[in-house]
C-alpha cells in the first residue's frame, strides 16, 4: 500500500480594501488590484465542507 501524500491548499490571501483575492505562498506587498499596501487576511479554508476549494465562501463579502 503506497501512501497518498497529502498536498495543503494553497493560501489565498484577501485584500482588506477592495477585497481583491490572491492564491499565493505569502501575502503581497501591495495589491495588484488596489495598488494600496493594504492588509491581507488569511481567507484559506481547510475545512471539508468548503470542498477544498481553498477559499471559505462565508468569507466571501455578499454581492
Ligand atoms: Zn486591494
């Protein structure tokens, strides 16, 4: 039986400002969207019933 190795989802940071979303290893200095150095929240889900998708819909602000 040979082991699945198991691969993290990738981060995704959200910007605070415009609310602009980027699947990187680490938050950006400024956003590409905003042009602002704003504060990116870790918005990465790792829970099921997001079905790794690697973004929570619940943090995703209503349109
Ligand atoms: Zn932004």
């Amino acid at each position: 039986m040979a082991e699945i190795p198991i691969t993290p989802p990738e981060t995704t940071w959200k910007c605070s400002n415009c609310g602009n979303t980027i699947v990187q290893p680490a938050p950006p200095q400024t956003c590409p969207v905003c042009k602002q150095k704003c504060e990116f929240l870790n918005v990465t889900c790792y829970q099921p019933e997001c079905g790794f998708t690697g973004v929570d819909n619940r943090l995703k602000p209503a349109k």
